[in-house]
C-alpha cells in the first residue's frame, strides 16, 4: 500500500509541474460576474484589448458575450498616452462607455452607464499590465450601469445591473 501512494504523489507531481510551461501560450481567460435582473457569470478566452488612436491615445476595449442578453457587453475605457498599471475611475476619466442590449419582443432593455450617459453609471478599474505593442492589457473592472427600458418591456426588478470583470 506504501509503494502505491509514493507512486501516484510522484505521479501527481509530475503532472503539477508540466502545468506551468503549458500556462504562457494559454490565453488569459475573461470572467464577467452579472447581479442586479440577472445573476450570472459568462467566461470567454479573451475579452480585452488597448487600441491606439491617430493621436497616439490609448483606450482599452473590453466585448464579453453575456448569454442572459444574447448580446455583448462592450466597455471602453480612455487610457490617454501613457498608460501604466494603476486605478482608474468614472470619477476621474472623462470617456468611458459600457453598453449591453437585450431584444425582448418589441422591446429592448439597454444595460448602459458612461460619461455621455444619463444617468451616467460608475466604475473603477484597477490594472495590472499593460502592453501598448501587444495591445493586452489585464485586471479587474468593477460596473454599475442602469438599465433602460422601452414602453411596455420588462427588464427586471432592478433599476441597476452590477458588473464585475476580471481580465
């Protein structure tokens, strides 16, 4: 019975140790965590990217298929020139978006929050890399955004959808 056990922890710590070279080429998955009129949590291989503009300024873009919706939520967020790792916030980032439509009959309900938004929403967003040549960026992003309905649509109890990404 010894000889078994020794036999299958060498086993596992083979496999264990195989798992970190195969990680780099993995890409990092995206992870949205959904309460407010629906509680869920959508996964997607990749959802974030930083795009340069002609002015050489930097936003990152963020899409995640939200199954709920049968839609994408698709956030941007202006980065400016230099972006580094740090915390951004609606409080102090004047362009941002973050919109998701859900087709209901007739209807829609309008998952939506920006500064050209009313009411405007919030985030906060924390990053932790990122690379302007590779045009990669991760973190986590935090979302409130107020849902909108048409005449005669049921979106929900709430007025509000919180929004929690992990990139």
């Amino acid at each position: 019975m010894t000889r078994f056990c020794a036999l299958a922890l060498v086993a596992c710590s083979s496999q264990h140790a195989a798992a970190p070279d195969a990680a780099p080429d993995a890409a990092p998955a995206c992870t949205a965590t959904f309460a407010g009129n629906f509680a869920e949590v959508d996964t997607a291989p990749a959802c974030a990217s930083v795009v340069v503009d002609a002015l050489h300024d930097a936003s990152l873009e963020l899409a995640l298929p939200v199954a709920a919706l049968d839609a994408k939520l698709v956030v941007a967020i202006a980065l400016g020139t230099s972006p580094a790792p740090g915390e951004w916030s609606s409080d102090t980032d004047a362009l941002w978006s973050a919109v998701a439509t859900e087709h209901s009959g007739s209807g829609a309900c309008r998952y939506s929050a920006g500064a050209a938004a009313v009411p405007p929403g919030h985030f906060d967003l924390v990053l932790t890399a990122v690379d302007i040549a590779a045009g990669t960026a991760h973190g986590t992003l935090a979302l409130t955004q107020y849902v909108l309905t048409a005449p005669g649509t049921d979106c929900g109890p709430s007025d509000t959808e919180q929004v929690t990404l992990a990139f």
